[in-house]
C-alpha cells in the first residue's frame, strides 16, 4: 500500500483553526488538506435485505450491488457545476452527471442494513498512553512505521500535504470548476473528493481496479445541517472527509470543522450509501465521526470524535446498522486511526495511544 510521508503532514489542530478561518474568509481554497489511514477494503458485493427499523489495484474489479429499493426518498441527478478550468485528464468526469443524494435524517436512522456478517465487535484495550508535542505528527508515523494509501495532488488548490505517489494519469484532477482535492487508493478501488478546497469537499467519484467510474455522488444536501444556532451559518458548512467501499456500500464521513452547538448537535456522522443506487441505508448517531478517517475493520467500524472542550471518544459501530457498540474516553480529540499489526494506533491533539484488538 502507498506510504504518505510524515514530513507531509502538517498539525490537524492548527488546520481546524485555518478551517475556520476559511470560512470567515468565504473559504478560500489554498489550505492544506488531511486525508489519511489505510483500511481493510476488500470488495464483495452482495444484496442488503430489508429492515422494518428506522494506483496499485488488485486484479479483481470492483462491482457496485445491485441496486433495490430503501424506505427513503431516491436520489437524483444534479445539475454540473459551471464549466471551469480542467485538464485533459478530466474528461472522465466531466460529461458525468453526479448523483444527488436525497437529504439525510441527520440523525440516527436505519433504513435498511448493510451486508455485513455477524462477528462479534472488536474490544480495544489500551496498552500504551504518552502526550505528544502537538507538532511531532511526523515523528509519530515515522516511529510507529505507520503508511498511508493517499496519492500526491498536483493542484494547488488542494494544498501541500499529500501521498508519497504521484497521482495515477487515469485519475481526473478536476470535476468542471471543482478540483481534486483528496486521492485515495484503497488497494482495489480509489476514493476521489472534488470540492474548491480540502474544507469542502463535495463530489466523491469511486474508480475500480480498472480505472472505470463506478459510482459519482454529489453530497450537497449532507454538507449544511438542519438547525444553526444565530449567528454561526458561515461555520457549518460541511464537507465529506473519508470513504471507504465494502460489499457494494460506500461509507463515508461528513460534518463541520467547528463546535456541535454552532449545529445543534448535528454533526460528525458516518453513513452509509448503496453504491448502485445512491440510497441511505443508515447513518450514525451525531459526534461519532470528525477525525481524519475511520477504519473498516471487519463487520465493525472504528472512529473517533473530539473538539477543543467537548467530549473526547474513540468509538466501534456496527458495520451493518451504524449502531454504536462501544465507546472510550480519551484526553483529547482523535487526529488518526490506524491499524497495524493488531493494534489501533490513535494520534489525538495531544495524546498518542496504542490499543491492541481483541
């Protein structure tokens, strides 16, 4: 898998507060943009059944399920951004159309279950507790010989910080006037993000072993939350932040840069979406999801949220349903998610811990 060197990761706290800025600013592009972890993403797809409750590919390609109906309201197409700026590579893209997603619950729903099977969750025991120097995010990677599968971004819109591996020729460095601001290689599929910087990204376009565009999303209707306190409007537009692909569902993360109450509570979700079709088939309750990334491990998903003064966790959902499972208390808010030799590793603002996966 890709390795992202730790001297291209700059700190995650002082890039919330440059997200911030951004927004007071109209959210110029030209920040630098996260996007880490390797996950567990081998592809089989396989049909979910009805619930009466609320690049270095492999071989094998990546086939989006079967779509089927979910008790929810369908997707449709949306409009494309206005043409701009884009290269030849984007010709891939730009005579799509992008699903438009239907708008979520915000909020704790299960429309339908994800194939998943029925292993019992992981149990996460901590083994290691140290605080860290807040700026030394490179020394941890390079200590704990941690890797991660995101690729170079040439566009300078996208910022500085990115993968080891220059992005692959097939891969599209823009969607009309939205640029490619994250590229990750998932082994057998890419996650690529478009958006105007790495604070609002929108578009998320999945590519299978063979470089074909399996699935286009547009997730407008997930990036502004339903309720806004007065006066914090400009602070709450979301972006998308990680994915993942497994069984013909896509997973995925959303939500804000600033505190829960500027939402009412509503942010920091994982979800999941049915690839061929682009219907919800659950999302998670609020504040579970604002790190970097999550890992699919497993029947289960590993994540974490955290922000300056709020309550600061690592969670276990299940895969199939998005129920939390279980849940631990950390110092700080969790930066990065990795998985290693049996072994979480967890970067927090201003804490490092190892928890071994039972």
């Amino acid at each position: 898998m890709p390795a992202t060197p730790p001297s291209a990761l700059p700190c995650r706290r002082a890039r919330l507060v440059a997200a911030a800025l951004l927004a007071v600013c109209a959210c110029q592009p030209g920040a630098a943009p996260p996007a880490r972890a390797p996950q567990d993403a081998s592809l089989h797809p396989g049909a979910a059944t009805p619930s009466s409750h609320v690049a270095a590919p492999s071989p094998r390609p990546l086939k989006a399920a079967a779509g089927d109906s979910a008790a929810q309201p369908a997707p449709t197409a949306a409009g494309d951004p206005a043409p701009g700026a884009g290269g030849a590579r984007a010709s891939s893209l730009d005579g799509r159309s992008p699903v438009k997603l239907a708008p979520p619950p915000f909020g704790q729903t299960l429309f339908r279950p994800a194939p998943a099977g029925s292993s019992a969750a992981p149990r996460l025991v901590k083994i290691a507790e140290q605080k860290n120097k807040i700026t030394d995010e490179a020394a941890w990677f390079t200590a704990n010989g941690l890797s991660l599968p995101t690729l170079q971004i040439p566009s300078a819109a996208a910022g500085g910080a990115s993968g080891s591996r220059p992005l692959p020729s097939f891969v599209p460095e823009s969607y009309r006037d939205q640029p490619l601001v994250k590229a990750i290689d998932l082994g057998d599929h890419l996650a690529l993000f478009y958006g105007p910087s790495f604070a609002e990204e929108r578009f998320v376009a999945i590519l299978d072993a063979a470089h074909g565009v399996v699935a286009f999303f547009d997730f407008e209707s997930f990036l502004t939350p339903p309720e806004i306190a007065p006066n914090e409007a400009e602070f709450v537009r979301g972006h998308v932040g990680w994915a993942v692909v497994k069984d013909g569902v896509l997973y995925v993360s959303s939500g804000h840069r600033t505190y829960a109450a500027s939402s009412k509570g509503k942010n920091a979700y994982l979800s999941a979406v049915d690839l061929a079709s682009g219907q919800l088939l659950w999302q998670s309750a609020p504040l579970v999801c604002n790190a970097e990334n999550f890992v699919l491990r497993g029947d289960h998903l590993l994540c974490g949220y955290g922000f300056t003064a709020e309550p600061d966790f690592l969670y276990v959902l299940e895969r199939a349903t998005g129920k939390v499972v279980s849940k631990l208390s950390l110092k700080s808010g969790p930066d990065y998610l990795v998985e290693k030799d049996g072994k979480l590793f967890v970067r927090t603002y201003d804490t490092d811990y190892v928890f071994e996966i039972r």
